[in-house]
C-alpha cells in the first residue's frame, strides 16, 4: 500500500549524485600532497558517509598528524572539482519532475556548500525546498538532527516524512528520527549492509519511489 508522504528526504552521494570518482580523485591528491601512497577509488569511497574529517582520517590511517592539514587540502581541492566527472543516477532527474508538488530536501554529512556546488552543477538544485549540510547540524547522521532540522522547517510531521538514502546510515538516521526509510541498492554500500539495519523499503531503481509514495 502506498504512504501518504509530504516531505522526501534525499541523501546526496550514491542516491542522487554518482560523485564517487570526483571523491577519490580528492583523495588521491591529498595523499600525494603528504607523500603517501595513493589507493583504489572502491577504498576511498568506502570511507563516504560520515563527512569529510572522517574520510580524511581514514585516508591518513596511521598518519593522522597531519590530519587538520589534509582536512584542508581535500577540502580546497574538492570545491574546485567537485562536479568534474559526478553525474546523476538513472532515474534522479525523472522522479524529481514526477514528484514536483511534492516537499523535497536534501541531508548529507557533506559541507552545505559541496552539496550546493554538485546539485547546481547537474541542474537539480531547483527542486529542492531545503538543504542541509553537515557543517550545519550539532551532529552528523546517523544523528536525526538534519532530519529534525529539516522536518521543523516544513512543520511536517513524523508518519508523513520518509528518507531515502544509500547507506546503512541513512536508514539508522531515519529509524533514529521515527520515520519511514526507503533504502537504494546502487549506492556505496553493499546489499547485505543494508538489509542488516532493516529499512521500510529497498529499491534498485528510485523511480520506484512511485511505487512506495502517492
């Protein structure tokens, strides 16, 4: 049976945006930058989803010291090439137009202003009522505050809310704030990882939404 949803909250990377070349491109530099050895884009973009301290640490392993340093060359060097080679998913643009009259907004771990940069660089930052990066937010998913944060904005309320995401931790963002959660199988994490934390819905295809929303 379909669900009565006033507001679509959208993960950016591996829902929306296939930015992960553009990622590891980044992180390429940085380790080159501090005379490390570059790696593969499957481990880098293993390290998305807890915002950019987080993949810059993992990045680092045990050359953590210079941590505060490499944070700031990933950061310069990805604004200048953030949408370099990122493109949509199949289907992102489609079901955006389809649920035009519907409240949509987007919730990532990523700095408000990469998340601006990427979505008008693939012309779909117009569908959005509200966005929200997470250099705006307390604490990052899988802490419900962009959800909350961006449920308030809208006064819309928990049974008509539902985030789509990629990861096991946008689904735990979802069930920690008391909604419904729709999980993508296209995204950076593997099946099996999402299964795990039993989101309301998966699909391998988000025009399926339209199958899940009326």
């Amino acid at each position: 049976m379909k669900k009565n949803i006033e507001l679509i909250m959208f993960d950016l990377d591996g829902t929306l945006v296939d930015s992960l070349k553009d990622i590891a491109n980044a992180g390429n530099f940085t380790l080159k930058s501090f005379g490390l050895k570059t790696k593969s884009v499957r481990e880098i973009t293993s390290y998305v989803g807890e915002g950019r301290e987080h993949l810059v640490k993992k990045l680092l392993g045990d050359n953590a010291v210079f941590l505060k340093e490499a944070v700031s060359v990933f950061g310069e060097y990805y604004r200048k090439h953030s949408s370099d080679n990122s493109v949509l998913y199949p289907n992102v643009r489609e079901i955006l137009e389809h649920f035009k009259d519907k409240k949509k907004a987007v919730v990532s771990n990523k700095n408000r202003e990469e998340v601006v940069s990427n979505l008008k660089a693939l012309a779909i930052y117009d569908y959005f009522e509200s966005i929200t990066g997470g250099d705006e937010v307390e604490r990052r998913k899988p802490s419900p505050f962009h959800l909350y944060k961006t449920m308030q904005r809208f006064h819309a309320n928990k049974e008509k809310s539902i985030m789509v995401g990629d990861m096991d931790i946008d689904i735990l963002t979802g069930k920690n704030a008391g909604i419904l959660t729709c999980a993508v199988t296209y995204g950076v994490s593997e099946e099996k990882d999402i299964i795990k934390v039993e989101p309301d819905f998966i699909i391998d295809d988000i025009m399926k939404l339209r199958d899940i929303i009326c």
